[in-house]
C-alpha cells in the first residue's frame, strides 16, 4: 500500500517544522508547500528548504504570490514598523486573509497531486491573535473545500490537519524534540536578519523564547548581536 | 456619504465585464482585481485592463500566482490540449482550487480596502461544469470569509455578491447590453490569439456564441480566421 499524501505547508518556522516531522512519524508522503508573499523575513524561506530536506519531504514548492503589493501589513509593508512589545487586540503584523490564500493555493495542489490531507501549524493557545488561526476558521475552510472541487463534490473530503492546535508553544517544542526536529534550523523572527538570526524582541520571538523556556530547553536560535 | 466599495474580479471575459458594469451602475466604487496564474489566454489581462478603464474603476490590479506550477488544467499545462467538442462532467479546462484562490486574495484586498463586498461573475446556469461557480460553494466560502478576518471576527460582514448566479449566457449578454457593456472589448476564448482573437471551438467560445444566438444579438467577437 502506498503511503497517503499530504500537503504540509512550511514556513520555515518552529512550529510547521514540527508539524511536518509529526507528519513523518504517521507515515505521510509529505509535499512541503512554501510562499513568498512579499514578506519582510524572507529568509525563512531558506529555512524551509533546509528542514523540507532534513525531513525527506518528497517535493517542496515555493509558490510566489503578490499578497504584499495590498499592504495593510507590517510583515509586508517596509514603511509599518514590526512591534516590539506586547499589543492588544489583531496586531499589525496580521497579514489579511494569509492563511485563506495559503490554504486555497495548498488546496489546488493537493487536488492536482491526489493527497486529501493538508497540514498546517496554526495554533489557538500560544498564538498572536490571528483570527485565521482559530478552529472555527479551520473546519469553515474545510467545509468550504469540499463544496469547491472536484475530488470533494466526488465525495472524497479534503482534512485540514492542525495538529499544533491545542498546544501551548511549550507543548509545541517538546512536541517537536520529542521527533528529533532541528531547531536551530527553523526562523520565526519577523525580522531576521539575512543570515537567519533572530531580533528577539518581535512577537514571534517573544513567544518562541518564552516557548523555550517554559519548556526546560535550552534555546538554540541564533540571535543578532 | 461615500460610495460602497467593492473588489471585482475581473478576468478579462464577458462575464466579469458584466458584473463591473452591473456594481458601477448600483454605484460602488470598484477595485477590479485580475489574476496572472500561467493561464494560456493570458491574452484576458489585456483585455481586463481596457473594461477596467472604461467601466472607471478606481483601480486595477493584476496579481501574479505561480498555479500553474502546479498543472493538472488544460488552461495551465501546456501539454494539455484545450477540448474543441463538449465533453460530460468536470472538464480538463478545470483549474484546481481556482475560485477558492481567487476569492482568498480579493478576500485579503478587501479587507485592506475596507472593503466588504466583493463580486464575481459566477454563474450556474450555462456554465462549464465546474464545482466552485456553484451558489453552495459561494455560501460557505462567505462563511469561511467572516471566521477568517478581523474585519468579520469585529462584526462586520463579507458578502460574495454574485449578480450573474441565475442567469443563462444569453441573460447574461442582455444584461451587459443593456448596460453598454462593449463585448467587443472583452476575450473568453480559452485559446485565443496574441491579437484576443477567439478560435470559435474551445467550451467557453461555444458557450459564448451560443449566448448571442440565444439572446439574438450579433456577435461581436473578433474570431481567428
């Protein structure tokens, strides 16, 4: 029997690192799916293609797209500032409907490639706000994707596959260490430098440090000076 | 007060130069919103651009998506003829996930815009078979919008306004008429010239001309010898 195929969308971060090394484990045929979307911290792109090689993904694509040209976004606009402390509420660095657009395009190849599952490492505890990481979205966009193809209307239903969901960035790491996943390899610094190394200050690696720590692991991302 | 704003999706084809005419006559101010994804009648865009203007939208964007990398359509790989006769079912013409891909990306436009209503020139009458033109589809890609957004997590509602859902092609071609839609200036054909001259054979050309015999209307359409 062949091995069942996913879709596994990689960012290059902590956490989709982990989400593919748990889909290794269960027997996946993984194809690592990346976007260049105009973001500021382009460089987790070479991070993706590291840890799409370390886990034995069978393809890896990077699909660019023009999302950042609609601004809006502090992740895709140079002119908004990444913020440094804490905000409440939606922050800036929301990119709109990123993970719609990630999901439907994730959605077109796993159709074309005859995999039924879609992997993605969204995550409703230790998460900065997003609305389109919540699990309402999730089963709303699966719902969606089975009325808008042509595998779904045939009665094969797509998954989305979240299995990051209820974990706290803690249970995230020793998730990921528990499978071996490098870390050290990952980026998810907004604003990386162009050597990968993170800024420490941003949400992303607030959240990722504070991750670390909670978890009892010594953290091994390269920082700027 | 200012007026509504609205995304178009405007392909470049008679449908969608419709629709455009159709939300400028309810008054909306248009953003209208093309996709360059590796189609071989890339020829549309040119033709997206001349409706674009002469229906005043406020703006016209083209957002380039590498879909095509992904094959799998007659209309994206090259090495997929293009069907000249009618076929049963779901047609290699098929795009996987096209819709979904493009309503993600008017979705994410929107909401920068501070848009909350974006059009399309869907149809489920005389249409080609395919699963995301149909209103269920629709339905719960508006739901999945609400649950994916800041904008709809704040309270504030997305609709998918799709003017031309019951209409037949030959409705649809009065409807422009009677708006001045000039269908002289606008390119269906999935296998149309450098020039957007129409090849006359291709499912979406056949559709077409059918539409103006019904509607009893000459045909503007420029055709390849």
């Amino acid at each position: 029997m062949s091995a069942i195929k996913a879709v596994v969308l990689l960012s290059g971060g902590l956490d989709s690192a982990t989400v593919l090394a748990l889909a290794r484990q269960r027997g996946r045929a993984c194809y690592a799916l990346s976007f260049d979307y105009g973001q500021r911290h382009r460089v987790e792109l070479a991070a993706a293609a590291r840890v799409a090689q370390q886990w034995g993904a069978i393809e890896h694509r990077t699909v660019s797209i023009g999302l950042g040209g609609f601004g809006g976004s502090a992740l895709t606009d140079p002119s908004i500032g990444v913020p440094e402390h804490g905000t409440t509420g939606i922050p800036i660095t929301y990119v709109p409907a990123r993970n719609t657009v990630f999901l439907a395009l994730a959605l077109g190849w796993a159709e074309v490639l005859g995999a039924r599952e879609i992997h993605i490492g969204v995550n409703a505890v230790d998460y900065s706000g997003y609305p389109d990481c919540r699990p309402e979205f999730i089963a709303a966009f699966a719902q969606m994707a089975n009325l808008a193809t042509k595998a779904g209307i045939e009665g094969e239903s797509f998954q989305i596959v979240t299995p990051l969901m209820a974990l706290s960035k803690a249970g995230i790491i020793r998730a990921g260490i528990a499978q071996g996943v490098d870390f050290a390899a990952t980026v998810s610094c907004y604003q990386a430098d162009a050597e990968g190394r993170a800024c420490r200050v941003c949400d992303s690696c607030r959240l990722r440090r504070a991750g670390f720590a909670e978890a009892g692991v010594a953290d091994p991302t390269r920082y700027q000076a």
